[in-house]
C-alpha cells in the first residue's frame, strides 16, 4: 500500500511542477521529494512525470493518478480541519454517572449553568448508588466518593468531603451510653453496602492516625439516601457526609456523636479511562465541578 506521504508529496509537485517547489512547501528536502516519488512509483509499477530540464510534466498515468487521490486528500483535509475544530471546543455528548445523593443535591442543579457556558455540549447523567462500570457502559466520567479501585482509570480530586457519625436524639435517649468508639459494638448500626451484607468498615481518625472499625451492622442499604431516612426515623447510628445532614444537626434532628473521633474524610473524585488534554469535554467538565466546588464547597 502506497504510504499518505508519498501521495501527498505527489500531488504537491504535480500542483508546483517541481521538485524544489513542492520541497520548500512541505518543509523537506529537495532529495526526499524525490525519494518519496521515487517511492510512489515503485509501487504504482509507472512512472508519473516526465521529467525535463524546466518542469514536471503529468504523465497518462499520473494524471488519472491525480484524478483519483485529489477527492481523497481534499476529504482528509476536511477531516482534519473538523477534529481540530472539535478537540478545540467540547461539543457533543458527555455522559456522566453519579451516585445520590451527592448526583441530585449538588451535580444536576449545576448542569443548567455548565451547559449556558457550554450550549454545544449534551449532557446524559445517570444518578446510580451502584458503581456502573465507566468504560463497560460508555461513560466519559463517572463521580465517585473516595475512590479506591486497582483499574487503570484515573482519577482528579473535585472537592473534599468530612464526613460524622451522627443519630437523632430519639435514638439516643432509648440506646446505651456512646463515651467511646468500642461503645458502637453495643448499638444499631446502619452502614452502606453495594454488595448485599450487612457488614461493613467505619474508618475515624484518633490523633491524626487512621482507624478502622469492622462491624456488624442491624440495618444495611445500597442507597446512601435510604441511610438518612433510617437516621431521621431514629433506627441508628450512621457515618454521613456533613453536608448531608448539615440541616438535620442545625435543627437538632441529628446529633453530632464523638467528634473527638471525627470519620477519615471521603473526598470526591471524577473518574475516567481519558487522561488530561485526552478529551476537551471530559476535562472541561472536570474544571468546571472544581471552580463549582471551590466558589461553594460541600460543608
């Protein structure tokens, strides 16, 4: 198969006339012109030009050759020019997953600003607690809380997340004394679980070390959001994102619980198989959570 280049070259010096013409166009040398007509010629079994002391001359051969590739070097020049448009400015569709609550409460309020600054985009969000796989499903980028996964997906923090363990005063009136963090072992517990168990790990920092706790837990969902339902109907103890329950505590709905032991914060991440500068989209709308998330952080 004849190479680009030597097509390329070719119909430069068919449009030049020379050698040297064609060469200072390209940006080559005047010797690798010929190299790569040489080339061409070799391959096609014939020769394209007849050469004379003034100029190249297209040969019948040549001719129907400049025919045939001009349509196709036209329409790659076209291609280019569009992907270059494209990778210049996002456009087209971005598909994100999200899980709740963080995907309702704080990504889809900010779609109708990202698309007013980004109108040629079109956004599909998938609001899902089960962790849909990013690259099985199409996904451009998917949000994820403390992200911790052996794939080759990388990952860009978006915003920082504290976290508390938090029950209403309903529960704790009727539930044995909380003084400390072995104190858990004798309460109801709700966890989350994408896996159908009831176990699960609260992880805390004592004196800037992390600690992790395994435990048992009475009540465990999919669902983060069915954990402050089970909070507020007074079912346990729970550890939430403070922005979460922020409204809950301030009401006195929920109470703060040892926050001498405040849980390891499990900051946000936007996940994706596309690399920095791999997708204008995809890091257009990385930037964009940041520089949200940064004028407005999550409690």
């Amino acid at each position: 198969m004849s190479s680009l280049t030597h097509i390329q070259t070719f119909s430069v010096i068919a449009g030049t006339g020379s050698l040297s013409g064609a060469a200072r166009r390209l940006s080559i040398s005047t010797a690798t012109a010929s190299a790569h007509l040489d080339s061409l010629e070799s391959h096609l079994g014939g020769k394209l030009f007849i050469r004379s002391t003034r100029q190249l001359v297209l040969t019948d051969l040549g001719r129907l050759y400049l025919d045939q590739v001009t349509p196709i070097l036209d329409d790659l020049e076209v291609a280019d020019q569009l992907a270059s448009e494209f990778s210049e400015k996002p456009k087209g569709k971005l598909r994100v997953t999200v899980g709740a609550p963080i995907g309702r409460l704080k990504i889809a309020p900010l779609m109708n600003r990202f698309l007013a600054q980004y109108p040629d985009l079109d956004v599909f969000l998938d609001i899902d607690d089960s962790f849909r796989p990013v690259v099985d499903e199409q996904f451009h980028v998917a949000i994820r809380a403390g992200f911790d996964d052996p794939s080759n997906l990388i990952q860009r923090k978006i915003a920082s997340n504290r976290r508390v363990l938090v029950a209403s005063p309903e529960y704790l009136a009727k539930a044995p004394p909380l003084e400390s963090l072995d104190d858990l072992k004798q309460h109801t517990l709700l966890i989350l679980n994408q896996h159908q168990q009831n176990k699960g790990t609260m992880r805390f920092s004592i004196n800037g070390k992390a600690h992790q706790i395994e435990l048992e837990a009475k009540l465990a969902s999919s669902s983060n959001e069915v954990l402050t339902v089970w909070l507020l109907q007074h079912c346990g103890i729970a550890q939430k994102s403070l922005w979460e329950v922020a409204d809950a505590i301030a009401a006195n709905k929920l109470i703060r619980l040892l926050p001498e032991y405040e849980p390891e914060p499990v900051d946000f991440y936007a996940v994706s198989p596309f690399r920095s500068g791999e997708s204008i989209k995809v890091d257009t709308f990385i930037a964009f959570l940041r520089e949200a998330f940064k004028e407005e952080p999550l409690v």
